[in-house]
C-alpha cells in the first residue's frame, strides 16, 4: 500500500502521469486509425467488382468456347483462379471482421498492462526518490536529539553522488558536533569549578598568610633543636602545601594573559628536568636540532610541563625497579611540506613514565577538576594542562604505553623561527 507521505504521493502522482497519459494517447490513436481503415484496406469489395466483370467475360465467350477448345481450356483456368481469389477475399472480410469487432478489447487490455507496468514504475521510482529525503529527514532529526548518525555500511543502499556527499557531510557534523557539545561541556564544568576553586583559593589565603607569617616568627624566636621546631617545621610544610593547592585553584579557569612571546621548550624541558625530577629517577629528552620555537606563556607552558613532570614523579615514587621518565619532542610539518622552517606545523611533547600506569577507563577523566587518583591532591593539576594546551590551540591526550606506565602526549602549534641548536 503507497504511503502516505506528501513528497513520495506527488512523486508518484506526477511519474505516473508522464508514463500512462503518452502511451494511453498513442493507443488510443493507433486503435481509431486501425478501426476505421478496415473498411478502406478490405479486399472483398475490389474482389468482388472483378469477381462480377470476370462472370460477365466468361459468360460472353462461353459460346465462342464451343468451338475454340484451347479458348475453352483457357476460360476453364480463369473461372478457376477467379474461384480461389474469391475464397481468399472472404477469408480475409471474415477475419477483419471479427478484428475489428476483438480490437476494442484488445486495446482495453494493452491498456491496463501499461498502466499497471507504468504505476509499477512510478510507485518504485517516487520510493526511490523519497527514501533519501525521509532518511536525511530522520538524520536531522537524531541530530537535534543529539543521536549518533548510522555509520556507513559496506550494505547501505547505493545512492546518487550528490546525496551520498550530503550522507558523508551530515555524519562529519555530528562528529564535529560531538566534540563541540563535549567541549563545551567540559569547559562549562571547568568554568563552575574554575569559580569555586578561586572562591577557595581566596578563603584560604587569608589566614594562611597570617599563619605563615606567624610561623616565621616562631621559628625565629624558638631554638634550633627540640620538639616545638619539629612542630613548627611541620606547621610550615603543610602551610607551603595549602599555598601550593591555593594557587592550583586560582589557576584553574583562568586563561593566561598578557602578551606572548617565543618559547624554546628543549630549554624548558631541559630545566624541569634538572629540577624538578630527584635523585634515582633516570632521566632522558630527544629533540632534532632544528626544532621550532612555540608563540605562548612561559609561565603557563612552564606550569603545565611542571604538572606533568611532576605527577610523573609522584607515580615512581613508590615503584621499585626501573624509574625512569622519558620526554621526546618532535616536528610534525603541514601537509606536503617537511621543513621544519615552515610556517605552520605543530610540535608534539611526549613524556612518559615507568610507573603504574593509569586506571582501566581514566585516560578520559584524568582531565575532569574532581577526578584524581591519588590520596593527596586536589586533583586540578591536568585539568589545568587541557586548559593551558587549548588555550595555545593546542591538545593534550593520555594513555598508558604497552611496556606499563603513563604516556602523557602534549600537541602544540610551533612558530616559524627554530630554536637554537643547543652547543
């Protein structure tokens, strides 16, 4: 049964009129043209005519033929011939008639055979035209639902080049759309926790900075030795601690600012490295030679790079066996180019680590601001990685490395100038 829909019923309606109003008109036309030329292309009345003027010769020489036998022999063979035509012209009356009495029938079913093959046709042509509409129709419609999109099939009903490109381009804008609601989404929830987190930060800087003035002031007046200075010494750490985690909280959602400059990140790398990284934890950085500078914050750049060193110093710390971190920096050019020198390009900074690795399932979450997985933190260290990374038009992904532990994967964009080959 034809479905209802107004695009496949008008379709429908309007193929099947192309197809059955010619061929319809045409056989029509052919069967009064058929019908009333019988009369004109009849044979039996010019048969007749002749058959009567033929009687009427022979009936003259039938008595020259008395006395003529090869006149008679011959008049014989005519009356003969005469006799046959004769039966063949009323063999060929009986026949038109009956024609002409069936071609009326015979064209009402032709009729019916094409218009049952032309409303085939046309119901399986306005299905085919419809369907591609009906399916971008349903597309659109998981699209505002925020649906994924069927993948493509090895199966998937072909279709014409224009709306395969429009298949193929609805499916990019829902995966683009699934990053960008992503995205959002994420730095909506970095901007909430961005607000709370320098709430926090203020509250707690307004009795640390009495507390720790308070504590110098102990320490000043107390001795060297004995348990009060242990306590203070105690009191201090925590208060540098709370300090640090202050200025984590006042970080997060706050993109940099100020003017940017070129950073060499070998050098900084390099830096971090040598002092951020303590003794028994073996260390190695690769760079080529003619790695580019980056256009961004140093001190945002040198706070992220810091977060990760750090976290991976914090996840060899209770390993035994080998400790190691590894940094690899590397130039990936523009498409169809390979000169480092080239604008464009990006530069990409792994560091990774022996340590255990990252939970099954967090190398997504490990960026959320409340997830964490270690006892002490606060949890915002990577966070504020992704941010600083995207602020820069760059990203940050992690994952753990086949031989165990965390690989951290930081993609920047890289500036036209290369840094200096180190001496």
């Amino acid at each position: 049964m034809l479905r209802r829909r107004t695009l496949e019923r008008r379709l429908f309606g309007w193929l099947l009129a192309f197809a059955l109003t010619p061929a319809l008109l045409v056989l029509a036309l052919a069967t009064w043209i058929w019908t009333g030329s019988l009369d004109r292309v009849s044979a039996l009345g010019p048969w007749m005519t002749v058959a009567e003027s033929g009687r009427i010769v022979l009936d003259a020489a039938q008595n020259a033929a008395a006395h003529d036998s090869a006149l008679a022999a011959a008049l014989e063979q005519h009356r003969d011939h005469l006799s046959a035509s004769l039966m063949l012209a009323h063999r060929w009356a009986f026949l038109t008639d009956r024609l002409a009495a069936v071609l009326p029938f015979l064209a009402l079913v032709l009729a019916v055979v094409l218009a049952a093959l032309a409303l085939a046709g046309a119901r399986k042509l306005a299905r085919d035209l419809a369907r591609p509409i009906r399916e971008l129709v349903d597309w659109t419609e998981r699209l505002a639902r925020e649906e994924p999109l069927p993948p493509r099939r090895p199966d998937e009903p072909p279709a014409v080049r224009e709306v395969q490109a429009l298949r193929d381009a609805l499916r990019t804008a829902s995966e683009q759309l699934a990053v960008a609601r992503r995205r959002a989404l994420e730095a909506e929830r970095v901007r909430a926790w961005g607000e709370l987190a320098r709430r926090v930060a203020h509250e707690m800087k307004n009795p640390l900075t009495p507390l720790r003035l308070a504590a110098h002031r102990l320490s000043a007046a107390l001795p060297e030795d004995g348990e009060v200075r242990e306590n203070l010494r105690v009191i201090e750490e925590e208060t540098a601690r709370l300090e640090e985690m202050a200025r984590q909280f006042a970080a997060l959602g706050r993109p940099p600012a100020g003017p940017t400059s070129p950073v060499d990140l070998r050098e900084l790398l390099t830096t971090l490295l040598a002092t951020d990284v303590p003794p028994g934890i073996e260390t190695r950085l690769s760079a080529p030679p003619d790695l580019p500078l980056v256009e961004g914050h140093y001190d945002a750049l040198l706070r992220a790079f810091r977060n990760l060193i750090r976290n991976a110093v914090e996840a060899l710390e209770t390993m035994d066996g080998e400790r190691s971190i590894e940094v690899e920096l590397a130039f990936a050019a523009p498409a169809g180019r390979h000169d480092s020198t080239a604008h464009g390009g990006w530069i990409d900074v792994v560091i990774a680590d022996t340590g255990p690795g990252l939970p099954p399932g967090a190398e997504e979450r490990v960026f959320e601001p409340d997830f964490t997985t270690r006892s002490r933190g606060t949890g915002l260290g990577l966070p504020i990685v992704r941010q600083i990374a995207r602020a820069h038009g760059g990203e940050v992904t992690a994952t753990n490395r086949p031989e165990g532990g965390a690989r951290f994967a930081v993609r920047l964009p890289a500036a036209a100038v290369p840094a200096a080959v180190p001496s």
